[in-house]
C-alpha cells in the first residue's frame, strides 16, 4: 500500500462527502451527516501517515484503497 499524506488524505475524506468540522492543532476533525464516526486526521506538512492509521481511516470511511 502506499502511504499518503494527511493533506491528501484530507482531499480524499472531502471528494467522498465527509465534512471538516474543526481544526485543532495539526489535527483535522471530519465528520459525515447520518454518521456518529469522526475521523482526526493529523496533517504535519507533506509527511506520509503511518500505514497501520491510514488503513484504519480507509476502514472507517468506507474508502477503498483503490482510490489511493
């Protein structure tokens, strides 16, 4: 799998209709209507997220990793 970065990541979350509901820190809140998940998405400049979260987040988010 290849790892992303939070700010794309973040694009991803956006295209597929999950919401930014605040920002805090480095750290992005998204939320999705009809949906009590949130998912916190670190953003540190271009650095790739770490394998294991970002296949949590997909899992979450229902994206598929063909998306990638």
């Amino acid at each position: 799998m290849k790892a992303i970065s939070g700010k794309r990541f973040c694009r991803l979350l956006e295209k597929n209709g999950w919401e930014l509901k605040r920002i805090k820190g480095s750290h992005h809140i998204y939320t999705k209507s009809g949906s009590p998940l949130r998912i916190s998405v670190p953003v540190h400049g271009n650095k790739p997220l770490k394998v294991g979260l970002q296949n949590h987040f997909l899992k979450i988010s229902g994206i598929d990793e063909v998306e990638l």
